[in-house]
C-alpha cells in the first residue's frame, strides 16, 4: 500500500479548560493561566455528573490551546480535525473565527489555512455547549449528554492536490460494491478531489485494492485530465478484484483495502494518498427468512451499546472500547446496534476488524421540531454518518431514528425524507427505524425495515415475552421486514429475589434475577422465529440517565447486561453466553 503522504498532528494534549461562558475568551492573549488542564478527549460531566436528578452542567465550557505548526507544513492546506464536540462548537484560531458545528455525534473539520502561522505561536479556542439546541437532534432521550471535546483533534497537513476533505467530514474516497461472485468482484472507487493550488494542473487517479498481506490484486489508473486552478474534480473507477474472499461476520471478517493516489502527471509523483477499509460481502433481508450475509441466514444476535462509561462519560478511551468488545466477544454478540448515535471511528474499525454487523443511526430521538433548521440538521447528520463510515464493511443498516411519540405530518414528512436520503446517498445498504407506537403505523413504514422496540415482562407485563406479538405482525403483514431492536429489563446486582414473578416495579424494585427472567423468556421465543431479520438486547451495558433514579442506582438506566464500571457480568450476562457460544464455562486443568 501506498505510505500517506499527509501530515498529521494529534492536538489532543494540553488544553486549558474552564467550565463556564466568558467574554472574549477566543482572543489570542486572553489570560487562561488559572483555568484546569485537561488533555482531551475529555468531559465536564465524567465525575461529579452522575448522581440522578436531572443535576448536571448543561450550558457552555471553553477550551484553549497553544500550539506550534511545524514549518514544514507550508505549502499544505491545513485541516483542523474534531471527532466530536457534544453538541454545538464554535472554533477560533488565532481570534479568527472558523465556524460552528451543530451535532453531537459526527467529526467535524475546517480549513484552517489562511489562519494559522507555522513555525510560530497560535491559539485554538474551542466554545462547546451541551445544552438542548431548538434546532439539533435529539431535543430529549434516555442518556446523559456529557459536554465537551470528548473524542480526539487533531491538525492534517494535505497537499492543495489531492482528495478533498470538506465532504461532510467524510473520507473523500468512496468504495461501492458493484458486483461479487466466486470468480471475481468488482468495486466502483469515487474520489472527490480538488486542485487548490493556484495555476491548472494535469492529474491522474490510481485506485488500488490489496489483500489482507498487503499484496496488490487490483489496480485501475485513470486517463491523465486537465484541471483548472482552484476546482473540485470527481473521478469514478473501477477495480476488478479476482477469486475475492468475502467479509464474512465474525467466522471470517477479512479486510482488504483501497487505496487512492492521486497524482501530478507532469511529474509523475503522487500528491496525496488515502487508504480505506474494503470488506466484500452480501447482505439482504427477506420478510421470511431474515438476514443474509453471503447467501447464508445469518442470526442476528445483536445488543445496543451506548459510548459511555463511569468516570469517562463519552470520553472514552480505546484500550476502554476495545474491553467492550471483548466483553460482547465473550457472550457470543454478533449485531451491535449504536443506540442512538454516530460513535467514534474506532468503534465501527473494531466492528470491521470482529465481524460485527452493524446498525448504526442518527440521534432522532422522541421527537422532532417542525422547523426547516431542525429538518436541516437533521439531514446534515444523517450526510455526516453515512459519509464518514460509508467504507465500513460492517455497517449493513443506517437508522434514521427512534421511538417517535406522536406519528404527526412532521415527523412522518422528516422520517420519508431521510429514508429518501439514504437510498440516494448509498444504494447498497438498508434504512432502519425502531418504532415502539402501532405497529403498523406509518412512522414503522418509512424505513426499508422494520424495528420495533418492545419490553414484554417490563414496561408491558402483558405477556412474558415477544413471540405472540411477533407472529401476529408477520401474520397480518407477511412481507413487513421486522426485527426486535430493544428489549429487556433492569438488572440491579445488589437486588436479589429467588423467585422474582411478575408483576415487578420498574421504578425501584430490579432484582437481577427477574432480569434473567426476562431474557430467558424472551430468547425462548425468539430463537425459533426465522422471520426477524435480527433481535437486540436493551442493552449491553448499565449506561449514564441522570434523570432516572432506579434499582439502586442513581443516574443510571440499569437494563445492562454488564455493569457501569463492566465488573460484573450480570446473570443474564452468562445465560446469552451459554446461548451464543459454544465456550465451556468451566476449564478443568
Ligand atoms: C427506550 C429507548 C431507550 C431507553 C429504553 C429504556 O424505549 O429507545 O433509549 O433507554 O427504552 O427505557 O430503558
């Protein structure tokens, strides 16, 4: 593979952090000298957040950072990188206003050029604010929105030839499956690049695949064109890939990847290089036989997971991310749903490089505002999703939201807007939904498949489980395409009942074992219908809700099937894994 060619700084280190609005803060000698420092990611509401009651800093918190750009960056465009600011972030360099982003859950970049002095002192100031914003979803959820710079920035130094970084946030470099059989595959590779140097120049793309050793099985070079000063120029090829192995789930999730160059013909030399994730495979979905991958059923044995843990919120580090797939490794996970957002890069990598099938989404959570600014950003972070991860072989299905309240015109109009989004911006995959209102309501009909979010033995004791009420749907609407996308109950560990029979609290009384229970009940049943294209447990792990006050916990919502600090494994915990995994529970020496 083809080194990169750009410069990359991590700018993660040494901020200056205050939590609090102050005038002026954004000017270069503004004296930050008593403020905390913090490296990020990081969070304001990690540890003194989670006590329940609706308690926790929601408003403004500044960052600043000093910094020294290498002078042998000149002649480079220069990016300014966020991977996420939660919610709306205002960035300045050097006094000088870049811009804001609004949205919690996508990266973020600006072009940073004109403003930065290399080889001298600058000044980054970031003012980030984590309250609800009129016009970003979500308005309200079931999780804490934890402020701050919590995921990584950095500052990327791309020749003004080369692929172009103002897409979304996105790659730039877009892999599409056209084609895959034993013999061969074949895959369309879109590169939008840009010529930001001053005078024409004469270009040539060269897209290569190579396998999993890094040897080349690949390649499509393009014609030589000519492109004017200061123009964005798109390039679509395609590269056939002989006797392709296939991506293949968690029995064999190989990687191959693809790389761009994009290159000067009048030299010869390339410019700019960018490397992206290939995963071959097949994914469909039948009202009666579920999901497929490969021309195989595959059982969607999935759970939710959220981004968070105690003491980091959302500032979670990798070795942290990594633990949480060992743990969904342990009891046999194959489908991780990002309940309800956009999560960090190395959470879909880890995906890929596991096997998981994903479903990931974007954070329309409860409600909507009918306002054209709400439906704007509600597009604008569904774009930012499905263009920064569009290369992920795990991702099978894009959702568009969750649990409505009310199927009005507005939400109706907004959810047919997105599913149309996704269907134009990537024709290889599914959209989703998780409804939880009538089931055959028209929010549950928007999406290409159908979600429901349903807690038998829970919030509703009307029946221990979800069989009857799955075989009902399929019956009245056999060619619906339904998975369950939450189900559970809460789990304390400190709460025990030897015999727990409904019907139980669900405000305070959360006996691990009637948890169990549940779950027991409910994969009883559906184990044995077919027809769900998949079933996902609420949830993987006990996650941060300052506003709840259940079981024992305070600021938690206790459906985990793993603790908040993951050092218990709750009984439910072992019982899917007696389930998913065909690992003994006992090694005898
Ligand atoms: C929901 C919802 C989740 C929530 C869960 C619960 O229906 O989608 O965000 O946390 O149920 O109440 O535990």
């Amino acid at each position: 593979m083809p080194p990169s060619l750009r410069a990359s700084v991590s700018l993660d280190s040494g901020w200056r952090f205050l939590r609090a609005d102050v005038p002026g803060a954004e000017a270069p000698l503004f004296n930050d000298s008593s403020w905390s420092s913090v490296s990020v990611p990081h969070t304001w509401n990690a540890l003194d957040g989670q006590d329940g009651g609706s308690n926790y800093y929601r408003g403004i918190g500044w960052y600043r950072k000093h910094f020294t750009p290498a002078a042998s960056l000149a002649g480079r465009r220069l990016w300014l990188q966020f991977d996420g600011v939660n919610q709306v972030a205002d960035v300045w360099v050097n006094g000088v206003r870049l811009g804001q982003h609004r949205g919690g859950f996508a990266g973020f970049r600006f072009d940073a050029t004109s403003s930065l002095k290399l080889g001298q002192d600058n000044v980054v100031a970031v003012k980030a604010d984590n309250r609800a914003a009129a016009d970003v979803a979500p308005l309200s959820a079931d999780f804490t929105f934890f402020g701050g710079i919590y995921r990584h920035v950095s500052l990327t130094g791309v020749d003004p030839l080369g692929v172009r970084m103002g897409d979304y946030g996105g790659p730039g470099v877009y892999l599409r499956q056209r084609s895959l059989s034993d013999a061969s595959a074949s895959v369309e590779v879109t590169t939008r690049s840009w010529n930001n140097r001053g005078s024409a120049a004469r270009v040539r793309v060269r897209a290569v695949v190579a396998d999993h050793a890094g040897v080349v099985v690949g390649e499509s070079v393009s014609a030589v064109r000519s492109v004017n000063a200061a123009t964005g120029f798109d390039t679509v090829q395609t590269v056939t890939i002989p006797r392709p192995h296939r991506w293949n789930s968690k029995a064999d999730p190989y990687l191959y990847s693809a790389s761009v160059e994009i290159i000067d013909a009048d030299t010869g030399v390339a410019k700019d290089v960018v490397t992206q994730p290939l995963g071959l495979r097949l994914a469909s979905v039948d009202a009666s036989s579920g999901f497929s991958l490969n021309g195989k059923r595959l059982r969607l044995n999935g759970v939710n997971a959220h981004q968070d843990r105690q003491n980091a919120g959302w500032a979670v580090s990798a070795d942290q991310q990594r633990e949480d797939f060992d743990l969904m490794d342990e009891m046999g996970v194959n489908a991780l749903r990002t309940a309800h957002y956009q999560q960090a890069a190395n959470v879909y990598d880890l995906a890929d490089a596991r096997g998981y099938v994903v479903w990931t989404e974007i954070p329309l959570v409860n409600e909507v505002a009918d306002t054209a600014a709400f439906r704007a950003n509600a597009q604008q972070q569904l774009l930012e999703m499905i263009r920064q991860n569009f290369n992920h072989p795990s991702i099978a299905f894009w959702g568009i939201g969750n649990e409505q309240k009310t199927s009005n015109t507005a939400t109706n109009n907004l959810l047919r807007d997105l599913a149309a989004s996704v269907r134009a911006e990537d024709s290889g995959r599914l959209s989703t939904y998780a409804s939880h209102i009538g089931d055959l309501d028209p929010v549950s009909s928007h999406a290409d498949l159908a979600a429901y979010n349903k807690y038998y033995g829970w919030y509703d004791q009307s029946s221990t489980g979800p069989g009857a009420w799955a075989d009902r749907l399929h019956a009245r609407d056999p060619l619906r395409k339904i998975a369950l996308s939450e189900y559970g109950a809460g789990g304390s560990v400190v709460q025990h009942e030897e015999n727990p029979s409904p019907p139980v609290t669900t405000s305070r009384w959360h006996p691990e074992e009637y948890q169990t229970l549940v779950h027991e009940n409910s994969w009883a049943q559906l184990k044995t219908r077919d027809f769900l294209w998949g079933t996902f447990v609420w949830n993987m792990f006990d996650f941060a809700v300052d506003s709840r006050s259940e079981g024992d916990t305070l600021g938690r919502n206790d459906k985990g099937l793993v603790t908040y600090d993951r050092s218990v494994r709750k009984d439910a915990f072992w019982f899917y894994k007696s389930q998913w995994t065909d690992t003994p529970f006992v090694h005898l020496n």
